[in-house]
C-alpha cells in the first residue's frame, strides 16, 4: 500500500488518536474514571485500524475481524453517564480548562481528523463496515463530554461563547 493511499492516511490518523489518547491517560490528572473508559477504547482502536487498512484491498479482515455494533452504544451509554450530573449545552464551550481537560479536548479533535480520514475511505470502500464510523463518531463526542466532566469534577467553570466574546 503506498504512503499516498487513503487508507494509509486513515490508518495514521486512527494512530495519532490512540497516542494521543494515551497522552490524556498518562497526565497526573488522569483518573480512575477516564482510565477505565478509555483503557479499552485504545485496544479497540487498533482493531479499527486494522479493519480500515484492510478495506477495499482484496483482503478478508474486515471480514474476519468482527467490529460489534455494540461497541458504539457503550460509547453512547458512557457517554450519557458522564453528562447526565453536567449543565446542557446551549452554546459554544471553549477546549480550555484543567490540564485533562485540555488533554481531551485534543483527542477530540483529532477524533474528529480520523472520522474525516475515514469516511473519504468509506466513499471509496463500499466494504467499510458501517459501525467503524458510529464508534469513532461516538467516541468524538464521548472525549467532549469527559473534557466537560473533567472541568467540572476539578472546579473549572466553562467558557461559553457568546457573540463575539468567550465568558
């Protein structure tokens, strides 16, 4: 596979993601909490680079590595957990706060760099299993409600966006 292809793209960005994840779990701010979520979600994340490196080039991986869609209603379940004690959103939070937050909410966005990486795969791989885009979609949205959990937990009040100016 050439460094070119979009997959190879895909498959690093996933990387990128699972370090900087680690990156997140190995700040003295981490807890137990965010470790045990995110513990099995790097392990998980390999998996899903391996199915994406594999789609549309002939191999059976994608076919023998089952992703459960199950996966995805966990991610959507923690998900709902960690916000269910936070305010509701109603407008624009800055990625600021404590140091995990702050960690997370870089995960977040190069979550959101690899769903990008994927979905150009999946348009040219009709054999992308549907539910690696629900996890990583999942999860973007999971590391944005642990950055808020972690801000809140630590006393760290939330800047809003609020017409021109972040209170």
């Amino acid at each position: 596979m050439s460094k070119s292809d979009l997959r190879m793209d895909a498959v690093g960005t996933i990387d990128e993601l699972n370090s900087t994840i680690g990156w997140v779990l190995a700040t003295r701010d981490s807890d137990a909490k965010v470790s045990r979520i995110l513990g099995p979600i790097q392990t998980e994340l390999l998996t899903v680079g391996a199915i994406v490196a594999s789609v549309g080039a002939g191999s059976d991986c994608a076919a023998k590595v089952k992703f459960q869609a199950e996966s995805a209603e966990r991610i959507r379940r923690q998900t709902s957990e960690v916000t269910k004690d936070l305010p509701p959103l109603s407008r624009f939070v800055a990625p600021a706060g404590c140091e995990l937050a702050c960690r997370l909410h870089i995960a977040r966005t190069v979550c959101r760099r690899a769903e990008r990486a994927v979905v150009r795969v999946a348009e040219l791989s009709p054999d992308m299993p549907g539910t690696i885009l629900q996890h990583i979609n999942c999860l973007s949205d999971l590391l944005f409600a642990l950055a808020r959990m972690a801000n809140s937990e630590r006393g760290h009040p939330e800047k809003t966006w609020r017409g021109g100016d972040w209170q």
